[in-house]
C-alpha cells in the first residue's frame, strides 16, 4: 500500500509538471532559470561560489516559484483556464493565487551580458569577458552565461590631490579615516562610500551645501601587474556655495508654529535675546534658559551636521513640543559666510488625562478589577518641567471557597515632577549630546485593605537624576530615597 501511495505522488508530480507546459505557444518554452559558469583557474573555489551567487541573482526575469521542486502556483493559473468573472472561484484561484508562465521570448540575453559585465568591472575584473546562450529541451528552456573575469585588479595607492582651496585641504585632511586600503581589490561600491564618508566629514567642519557628487575618484589603471591607482579630488565644476565654509549668525526659536501655516519668520522683530539666542514668544509660555540648554551650537560657530541634529533631539526629547523643523538661510551680503537658522516649534496640549481599566478572575476564586487615571502637565514652570499625577483604585473579592470574605482593597496615588535639566545647588551642569537630562522628585501613597487581617499604609518619596549617553546607555543616581513607611 505504502508503494502504490508514492508511486501515485510521483505520478502526479510527473502530470503537474507536464501541464506547466502544456498550454504554452508551439514556439514557445517555459524559462526554468539562468546559470553561470566562472571559467577561471586562477579564483578560489570559495571565491567561484560566492561570484557565482552574486552574479546568478542579477539575472532577470526571474523563473516561475517552486515549492518542493514544483511550481504550485504556475499550475493554479494553467488549471484556472480562463475564466470570465475575476470574483469568481477560479478568477480567484487564477489572479490570486496562480501566476503567468514566464517565457523565453522575455529573456534578453544581451541586457544580462551587460549587467554582468559591468558588476564584474565594477569589483575590478576589468578584463572580463561574458557570453550567454539558451538550452531548450522539452519545451523548457535556461539561460546559461559563461564568465571569465580574469585577474582582479587591485589597489595599488590612495592620492588625495590637493590645491589652494579650503575644501580641498579639508578632504585631504580625511585621508587617514578613508576606508580605500592599499592591497585591496578595486569595488565600486567602496569608492561610493569613501564619497559619503568624505561628504560627512566635511559637513562636520562647516561646508553646509557639499554634497557626495562634487567628489570624483579617478582610477589610473595603466600602471603594470594588474594594479591601480585611485586619486581623489574635488570636480573642478562644484558650485561656489558648496566650497564655502559657514558660520552660524543668528538663531532663531519660533514656539508657537503650526504645520499648516507659512512659516511667518516676519514676527523675529518680536523675539527676545537671550545669551546668543533669538527667541518667538509672544505669550511669555517658555523661559528663554530652557531653549538655550537645549542649542549644541553657539552663534559664529563653524556649522556641524552633528550638533545640528542633537539639537533637534533634544528640542523633541524636552516632551513639550509635538514637532520640530528648521530651516537655513544664508545672510546676504556679508565678509564670510553665515547662516541664519530658524526652529519652528509645534506645541504639545499643555494638559492631558488617561484612564485605564483592567479586569481579572484567578483560579482560586478571586475576581477584581482596576482603575488608573492619569493627568499630565507640561510646561508647569515655564522650563520645560511635566507634573503627573497617578491615582489607582482597585479590588479583588472571593465569592466561594474557604478565603470568602477576605477580600482585598488597594487605592493610591503618586505624584512626579521632572525637569529637563540637572537640578544642583552650587554650579551648573548640562551634558552634550542629543538627550536632555532629566531631575525626578517623586511622593506617593497607597493603602491595602485586606478584610479580617489587616490594613496597611505605604508612604515613598525620591529624588534623582536620569540622563542618557545614547540610545543603549542610560544612567539613574538617586541621592535621596525613603524607606518605606507602614502601619498595620
């Protein structure tokens, strides 16, 4: 009996099979996929696999999907024929399920020799040469590319030009962190990242309007022994603008923007000093100092991509504003370069409130429930602070067993005030990066009532800082926190 079952399986992998091209054009066949042969003596047999692999998936199209060997949903489409309503169950089973043959006469020979011939020169084998061909039997057809990339080039030295410039220097001053090592084989898509290093690097020292475009590696591959040179250097056509350095102006904090309103930079006639900044605030909601702690860059400053954007962290992390987008603006008409930046803040709702029921029945007999509402205030202080206030009430009673009547009563509350600043009695203190620091006072109380037994009161208080070094490092001292206080 087990003999018959897998000679039936097989049967019907044979007839599946045959009925994937059975409704095929007479001339046509059905793609079954490409294959690539390296012909090379001198690659390692690790190194033929993983080109091999690389260069098989470029190819395209891609054959129809198999499952175990077979393509189920190429065979849903061809036993779906053609049916006349797209909702019904064969319309489903066809445009849903199944998919299109994909045939020979979508298969450009051409287009994939080019492909791989330019990812082959791309990582160095400048001297490869491919050749494809099609092999159809049966009315199923593969394409077969034969590669031989011939002796890898490799990089023989890094030569960063430099020139008068201010931008060229400053490239040039990247050298040691590039990422183009010398016995290394020729990539592509190496010299694409050392563009993108080369662009954040310069960003970092000022050069506000660079972009990965004005860099050019050029190759010299004329030297002997399969070697070549790389020299970098800045396209003599960069815009004027992308070789300046920049320096921060003026700085501007607008509080009370909205996403859908123009960006109103006419009310800085209103704003109000403080220590190098500019600050929009008709309503008198924000102290100024609050603004300043969160800046990572003062005015005449050389701009830097980095501070600018823990910056923008740390305006979003103070929890009193909803968005945040700024804007640049070179200053006209000015000795050296300048710009002037704009922050557009969307507020917050000052208060919120949240509740949150829960319900729950245990094996033991006890059924309770819960409820917490919470109420949030932001900006208490002007500076930032957020005041909560936590009140929980909840019970769980037993109506059955040798437990009825011990039933339990819980109510409290907690209160915090966190400020987005280290708070200290003597000197200041105000950490870099893009997290605010965080001082916590925190008081609660709760009561348990359990029936027949006792009742307890629980006071706690605390005291301490929270701060963050970035997203995987977090640190809390509590200098103050009171043991707990009971009375049964």
């Amino acid at each position: 009996m087990r003999r018959n079952h897998i000679l039936y399986f097989i049967a019907a992998l044979f007839i599946t099979a045959c009925s994937n091209t059975k409704k095929l054009p007479a001339d046509e066949a059905l793609y079954t996929g490409a294959s690539v042969k390296i012909e090379d003596s001198l690659l390692s047999a690790k190194k033929k696999k993983s080109l091999r692999s690389d260069l098989s998936s470029l190819t395209r199209p891609r054959p129809n999907k198999k499952f175990l060997g077979i393509r189920f949903k190429l065979f849903a489409y061809n036993l779906a024929g053609n049916p006349k309503k797209e909702n019904s169950p064969a319309g489903w089973l066809k445009n849903k399920v199944g998919e299109p043959p994909v045939l020979l006469s979508e298969v450009s020979l051409d287009r994939n020799i080019k492909i791989l011939q330019s990812t082959l020169e791309n990582r160095g084998y400048f001297n490869a040469n491919v050749q494809g061909d099609t092999v159809v039997k049966n009315k199923k057809a593969t394409a077969v590319y034969t590669v031989r990339p011939g002796i890898q080039y490799m990089i023989n030295e890094i030569r960063f030009i430099n020139d008068s410039s201010s931008l060229q220097k400053t490239v040039s001053e990247s050298s040691a962190q590039t990422l183009l090592k010398t016995g290394d084989p020729f990539d592509l898509s190496l010299i694409k990242d050392e563009r993108e290093r080369i662009d954040a690097y310069v960003k970092e020292r000022g050069f506000f309007y660079f972009d990965p475009d004005f860099i050019i590696i050029q190759a010299d591959s004329t030297i002997s022994d399969h070697k070549v040179n790389l020299y970098v250097k800045v396209k003599p056509n960069t815009p004027d603008e992308s070789r300046e350095l920049y320096r921060i102006n003026n700085v501007y904090i607008l509080t009370n923007y909205r996403l859908n309103s123009a960006a109103v930079d006419t009310l800085k006639k209103d704003a109000e000093y403080y220590k190098g900044y500019y600050v929009v605030d008709k309503r008198h909601l924000y102290k100024p100092r609050m603004f300043s702690q969160s800046m990572q860059f003062d005015p005449g400053d050389v701009y830097s991509r980095t501070d600018h954007t823990k910056t923008i962290s740390r305006l979003i992390n103070l929890g009193v504003f909803k968005f945040v987008k700024n804007r640049f603006e070179v200053v006209p008409v000015v000795d050296t370069p300048k710009l002037n930046v704009y922050y557009y803040l969307t507020p917050l709702p000052k208060k919120s409130i949240r509740a949150e029921i829960n319900a729950s029945t245990k094996s033991n007999n006890l059924t309770g429930s819960s409820l917490t509402v919470g109420w949030r205030n932001r900006n208490t202080f002007r500076g930032g602070e957020l005041f909560s206030v936590d009140a929980t009430g909840g019970f769980e009673v037993q109506f059955s067993g040798q437990s009825k009547g011990y039933n339990t009563y819980r109510a409290g509350i907690e209160t915090n005030l966190v400020f987005p600043r280290f708070l200290t009695p003597f000197f200041t203190i105000n950490t870099k990066g893009g997290y605010v620091p965080r001082t916590k006072l925190m008081l609660s109380y709760d009561i348990l009532t359990k029936r027949k037994l006792y009742t307890m009161n629980s006071f706690r208080a605390g005291f301490g800082y929270l701060w963050k070094e970035n997203t995987r490092v977090e640190h809390q001292f509590n200098p103050l926190r009171s043991p707990m206080c009971s009375h049964y």
